[in-house]
C-alpha cells in the first residue's frame, strides 16, 4: 500500500505530519499528485480513478500548491499569501493536525 504524507526525515523518531490518503491507500505501483486549473489537489491512481482530493469548493484562478511555514499543505491562489484566502489547507482537515511518531 502506498500513501501520499509529509514527516520529518533529519530526526530520531520519523514524525508524520499530514497523511492525504489515510483512508484510502494506492493499491497499485504508481500514482500521481497533481492539481486541477481550478485549484484542487487530486491523486490519482495508475488506472486515472481519484484516489484522494482536497475537495474544495473555492476556486482560484492561479493555482499553487505548497508548504506553509507552518507545515500546513497549502492550496493558494498565485502570489496571494493571506492565510484567511487560501483555496485549501489541510488544517482545515481535525484530522491531519496531529503528528503520528512511527
């Protein structure tokens, strides 16, 4: 099984911070991360089906997908850096705020 997450890597205990697929892990040999022109971040498995998305109804016009300086997976529209616009972010998910030691 094979997942899509963000964990710290240069520390004793690897610490999970994000995981997108937790319920529903890829089954096949490969997978895709990307993001629509409308601003959702969709994974997708080998056969094209929809694994995962951030399933957000805000749109944005320039989409960009990345890491806050908070750790928080973020979808932002363009250069606009306003917590308060971001499309999506995974804080938003109570689920994917935890940190998991593994």
């Amino acid at each position: 099984m094979r997942y899509v997450g963000i964990w710290y890597k240069k520390i004793s205990v690897t610490t999970i911070l994000w995981v997108a697929n937790r319920d529903t892990p890829l089954t096949d040999s490969l997978g895709v991360l990307t993001i629509t022109h409308r601003g959702i971040l969709v994974l997708l498995s080998q056969n094209n089906s929809t694994v995962w998305s951030s399933n957000t109804s805000r749109t944005a016009q320039n989409p960009v997908a990345q890491l806050s300086n908070s750790r928080n997976p973020i979808v932002k529209d363009g250069s606009d850096n306003e917590a308060e616009n971001f499309r999506w972010q995974s804080y938003d998910i109570t689920q994917a705020t935890h940190s998991y030691k593994v």
